[in-house]
C-alpha cells in the first residue's frame, strides 16, 4: 500500500468515526425522548 493509499484510508478512517460519533449521540438523543415519554405515560421503561 502506498503513502497516498494509507492516508486516505486514515482519512477515511477518521470520517467514519466521526459519523459513528455522531449517530451514537442521536441515537441517545432520541433514546432519551422516547423513555421521557414513556416515562411520563407511566410505561415500564426496561422493557424492550
């Protein structure tokens, strides 16, 4: 693998985990919301 190669798969790389970062955090953001809402239906939370 040249240089070039191994850079843009670094740069890759670093892209994906910065969308993986970034749906993590959504995925807690709406997480939250459900259970708030669940919460305030009086629903059992730790069902699934």
């Amino acid at each position: 693998m040249s240089i070039d190669m191994m850079n843009a798969k670094i740069q890759e790389l670093r892209e994906l985990k910065r969308m993986a970062a970034e749906l993590a955090d959504e995925i807690s953001g709406i997480e939250d919301s459900i259970k708030a809402e669940m919460t305030a239906r009086q629903v059992d939370c730790h069902r699934q």
